[in-house]
C-alpha cells in the first residue's frame, strides 16, 4: 500500500485526530467492526512509528491519539453535528 510507504509525521498524526474527532461517531455508526479494524491499525502501527520519533509535539499528538483510541471518544457524538432547530434571533424579535 502507498500509504504504508509515508513516513508518520506530526501533521498526520494531528490531522488525523482532527479527522476522527468530528467523523468518527458517523464512521463507527456506519461501518461498525470494519471501522474497529481501521482503529486497530492505527494503534498497532501509527502511534508506535510516532512514539519512535520522540519529539515533544510528537508526544502530543499521540497522546491525543492514544486518548481518543483508549477513552472510545468514537462512542460519543460530537458537539454541533446537527444543526439547532430553532433561530436564536427569532427570539430576539418576539
């Protein structure tokens, strides 16, 4: 796979946490067990490829990572996924 080639980078790792924190919940909802596999990967092989390399913003983004992964932050719907269903300014003018 090309992607196995790349090298794990701290933009990855933060654009990736960034990813799952706002699709995660539609993906795992979606998906399920394949979405569990894709999680499974990136523990086992993502965050220790970033471990190695041992800088302090790498220590960040893993432990972003690793929380995400061990907290099952998946689980929980994200803040403004839906829009509100009413207008707060309707309120305003009444």
């Amino acid at each position: 796979m090309f992607l196995n080639a790349l090298p794990a980078t701290t933009a990855t790792a933060y654009a990736l946490h960034a990813f799952l924190k706002m699709a995660g919940f539609a993906l795992h909802k979606k998906y399920g067990s394949q979405f569990l596999k894709i999680l499974d990967v990136i523990s086992r092989c993502l965050l220790p490829a970033l471990k190695e390399q041992g800088s302090k913003l790498q220590t960040e983004a893993v432990n972003n990572l690793q929380n995400y992964l061990n907290d099952k932050i998946y689980l929980e719907e994200p803040e403004g996924q839906y829009l509100a269903q009413q207008l707060l300014s309707k309120e305003l003018f009444m």
